[in-house]
C-alpha cells in the first residue's frame, strides 16, 4: 500500500521546508527507508528540496547539485548520520554506477538522495520514498506541486 502526501510549493522556502519534514520523519522511524528518490524537470527544484533536508542534519553543509562530482557528502553536525547527494543526469549505465561506488552508499551510516531518478529504474532499492516535484501553473512561475510517496517492492 502506497502512502502519498501531496502538498503545494509557493516559493523556495516551501520546498525547503517539506524537504526538512521528511528528513525529520525519517530520522525519527529508523523503520522507514533511508533513500529517497527525486524526480523533476531542471530547474525544479530539487536540490532546494536536498538543501532542506540536510539543514535537519548538518546546519553547517552548503547544499550544491552534485552535477560534475556526481556525489556530495553532508556529515550531520545535528545527528550522527550523513547526507549522500547524488545527481544522476549523466548516469548512463550500471558501470557508472559501480564505478563511483553508488551500490556501498546504502550500506553506511546515512541517507541517500538521488536527483534524476527516472535515469536510474533498475538501481532503486525495495524501498525508498519517491518525491516528484512539478511545475503546475503558468501563472505562477514558483508554484510547485510536490508529491511523496512510500514505494516497496509490492508497489512496483
């Protein structure tokens, strides 16, 4: 059974801030998956979402997209976990993959986040929280609509 929260982003401080509700919820349920997975087009803002959900673990770490190092590391100052960023535009294949280490992540003391998901289908663990993030007026340019969800490996 899915779980789906769908909430309205007005400006970046929103996005931010439901960034940091799921890295609060997360922290609190070591039961829940400690990877989450981030869909959207560019410029949606999902690094403003990681930005949000890493203040909740290191206040000092200066969120950047991971687009050429391909992964940043945020050590909690807040929790004794850390923040592992990836950016999978440029992911092409598995070897890709294994070659920056991304299947070891997991296996440490921490949270994964990975922008561009959809490049990765076949590398996403059993369960992880998808977070779908999206342009929805034209209207209003800053307007976003930001959709959670709890996958398992029933969902898929």
């Amino acid at each position: 059974m899915k779980n789906i929260d769908e909430i309205m982003s007005y400006k970046t401080e929103d996005t931010e801030k439901v960034g940091a509700d799921l890295a609060i919820k997360i922290i609190k349920d070591p039961e829940l998956p400690r990877f989450v997975a981030l869909y959207g087009d560019l410029g949606v803002g999902k690094t403003a979402f990681v930005r949000g959900f890493t203040s909740e673990i290191s206040e000092k770490a200066l969120v950047r997209s991971p687009t050429f190092a391909l992964v940043n590391e945020y050590r909690g100052d807040k929790h004794d976990i850390s923040v592992f960023h990836f950016d999978m535009y440029r992911i092409s294949d598995e070897d890709d993959l294994y070659s920056i280490g991304f299947y070891d992540y997991p296996n440490r003391n921490g949270i994964c986040l990975t922008e561009w998901s959809e490049n990765i289908p076949y590398a996403l663990p059993d369960r992880y929280f998808k977070v779908t993030i999206e342009k929805n007026s034209i209207d209003c340019p800053d307007q976003r609509r930001i959709k959670t969800e709890l996958i398992t490996e029933l969902d898929r």
